[in-house]
C-alpha cells in the first residue's frame, strides 16, 4: 500500500456535489473526512466510487470524529489495477463518486472524481 491521503469532502446536500480539499491516486489509502452530512449518522453512510456501473472502490464504515465523519477507502482494488495498467504515468480517470445515506435511502453525492495514476512498479 502506497501512502495515506487525507482530503476533505464538503458535501452539498441541495446540488448533490463535493468539494474536495485534496487529490486522490490508484493504490492510495484514503482517509476521507465527511462535513456537511446533514442529519445523517456515520453508520449509515455508503461511499462508493463508481465507473459506470462497476464499483472501483467503497467504504461503509465510517466514524464520528470533531467535525465531521471519518473513513478509509481503499484505491488499490482489482478493479482500479485494471482501469490503470498500461496507462501512462500522468493519466487521470475521471469517476463517479456516490454517498448514500443507507437509512432514509438517500443520496447526498452524486458527482464525478478525477483519480490520478500511481505508476508504481514493485521492480524499476
């Protein structure tokens, strides 16, 4: 696993849209900070990165922490290494990132993700 990134996703809930403090690459450990949920409770909370209508990345554990709410979501999937091999060091992809409230079976973003490459080789 490569390093940690730690942005924050602001939500809008009237436009269903982000705002995102940082940049997110393939193999990455993101912890994503939540603010601006609403009414929502963490444990109810579905992140899924989405292309298409294949899922590329999750998270559905997320806690309480000052502010906001805090989860991890793993970049280094099956999935991801397939979207990325062959692809050139700088390439972007961009995605679809979705937040469910799983209790009132709502959507609080629906909006797209550009995800940088990680072009890292075990060998160079």
């Amino acid at each position: 696993m490569s390093v940690t990134t730690n942005p924050t996703i602001t939500i809008d809930l009237t436009a269903k849209t982000k705002t995102l403090s940082g940049r997110i690459a393939y193999r990455e450990m993101v912890v994503a900070i939540l603010v601006n949920t609403g009414d929502a409770a963490p444990s109810d909370l579905l992140l899924r990165i989405m292309r298409g209508s294949t899922e590329m990345a999750r998270c559905a554990d997320f806690v309480a922490v000052s502010g906001g709410f805090e989860g991890q979501v793993d970049m280094d999937t099956a999935n991801l290494l397939a979207l990325f091999t062959g692809q050139a060091h700088q390439c972007q992809k961009r995605l679809n990132l979705q937040l469910w409230d799983m209790e009132y079976r709502r959507l609080l973003i629906n909006d797209s993700l550009d995800v940088m490459n990680n072009p890292w080789k075990d060998t160079f």
